[in-house]
C-alpha cells in the first residue's frame, strides 16, 4: 500500500513538474542566432565560487567565452530584460526543492533545477552586458535593490544599475543609504554602484572620499576607483587621493590612474606627476 502511495504520489509531482516546466520552457523568447535567450543565460557560470569556475578556468572565461554570451545577450537587446527581472526576483521554494528532491531520490529521474542564487548572478551579468540598454528598468531594479531580496539579488541589482550609468540616476538615494550599512561588503558594493552611475558629484563626490581612508582594503580600492569614473568632478578628493598614490599595489597604481583622470592640474598641485 505504501508502495502504491509513493509512485501515485510520485506520478503526481511528475505531472505538477511537468505542467509547470511547460509553461516555463514554453513562453516565448527571444532569439539570437536562432538560439532562444535561456541558452546563452545558461552559458554563464553559476557563480565565481572555486568550486563552479575558479582559477584559471574563470581567467578563460572572461577572456574567450564571456564576450561571445555578451555579445548574444545585446544582440537580443531589451528584449531580455523582462526575464532578467524575473530572475532578480527568484526564491527558492522549499517545497519545489522537496519536489525536485523526492523525484531524484525515489524515482530516479533527474530534475533540473537552477538555485535562485544562480538565477541572480546570471541576471546580473546579463544586465551588466545590456549596459544603457536595460535604462528603462531602472524603476524595478531599484525596487529589488531597496528590497534586499538576498545577497545576490541585491548584487545583481547593483551590477545593473552601475553598467546603466547616468541614466540610473534616480538610484542615488537608495544607493547612498547603503553606505552606512554595517556591512562591509554592501557598502564596497554601493561604492561601486555610485561610481558606475557617476551622476551628482556635489553630492556623490564628499560621500565617498572618506572611504578612501577605510579600515578595509577592498572598500578603499572601490572607493578609488569609483571616484575615477568622475573624472574632472572628483576634484574635491584630490588632496586625499594623492596620500594614496604611493601606496603598494593595488592602492597606489590605482589611484594614480584616478589622479590622471581627475586631471593633470589637479595632479600637480597635489604633488602627482
């Protein structure tokens, strides 16, 4: 009898799994080069951890394969960006993984199934890819970034709202709260959101000069390379950024492009050549 349970039980899910993967796979989408977009997104990692693509094997990836799934996702355009939203937004269901679990376990059938954290890492470099093209989003993106959906939706969120650029600019706010978060990793990841953006220096410029003085390597380094993306409007942190250009690597380098992007006089009056 208990047998009889578990494959009715099983053949039920079967059908729910179906019914549902149908509706997924089967909704339209857009194609480059004949492929649909869920085929190029799936020709990116699942995340940059040792285990899915570390080493060497990611350096291969951004230098020969990543370009080509960038250059497929543009080509696609704004059309991607409906799904890239979805996907920012997905949590796992513990009664879809149970789903998925009792299939593979008692039925012996392997079930698909991509973690939300991949959905969202994906996104973000999907979206990193589409740059100005997926301005229009900018509303939502930000909704999911103000809602902290998790780690890596708020990151992919971030990622998108930094290749956007200026047209991202009605971010700033909710951006600029982020900074005083006690989170070292989502204030480094704010920094860089501010600088991709690089729209209101008079007020972006004075909040991130202070991190270039941070406790924390990363932020620091962040801190420099953002404030370069203002260029001429970054002056007002010239002086402290010239107290970094001697600094070992990565700092000192860094902030000597920054300089020189700030400006030449801006440099030579800060004593950088």
């Amino acid at each position: 009898m208990a047998k009889r349970v578990r494959i009715g039980m099983g053949i039920l899910l079967i059908a729910l799994l179906g019914i549902s993967l149908y509706h997924v796979f089967h909704q339209k989408q857009p194609l480059y080069q004949g492929q649909p977009l869920s085929f190029w997104l799936d020709k990116y990692p699942a995340g940059f951890s040792p285990v899915a693509l570390g080493g060497d094997e990611m350096i291969d990836f951004l230098h020969n394969e990543k370009p080509t799934i960038d250059a497929a996702i543009r080509g696609i355009g704004p059309k991607a960006v409906p799904t890239l939203m979805r996907m920012l937004r997905a949590k796992d269901s513990r009664v879809w993984i149970a789903v998925v679990d009792f299939i593979q376990k008692h039925l012996r059938l392997k079930v698909k199934y991509i973690p939300a954290e991949s959905r969202h890492f994906r996104a973000g470099l999907a979206l990193q890819a589409l740059g100005p093209g997926a301005k229009h989003a900018v509303p939502e993106l930000i909704e999911i970034y103000n809602r902290n959906i998790s780690d890596s939706s708020f990151f992919g969120a971030a990622q998108a709202l930094a290749a956007i650029g200026p047209a991202a600019e009605n971010a700033i706010p909710s951006v600029m709260r982020t900074l005083t978060n006690s989170d070292v990793g989502l204030r480094s990841i704010a920094i860089s959101t501010l600088g991709g953006i690089h729209c209101q220096p008079e007020l972006v410029v004075p909040a991130l000069e202070p991190f270039l003085t941070d406790t924390n390597l990363l932020v620091r380094l962040n801190a420099v390379m953002a404030l370069e993306q203002f260029g001429t409007n970054a002056q007002k942190a010239t002086s402290t950024m010239a107290e970094l250009a001697d600094h070992p690597y990565p700092i000192g380098p860094a902030a000597a492009r920054a300089l020189s992007k700030i400006g030449p006089k801006a440099g030579a009056k800060a004593g950088v050549e």
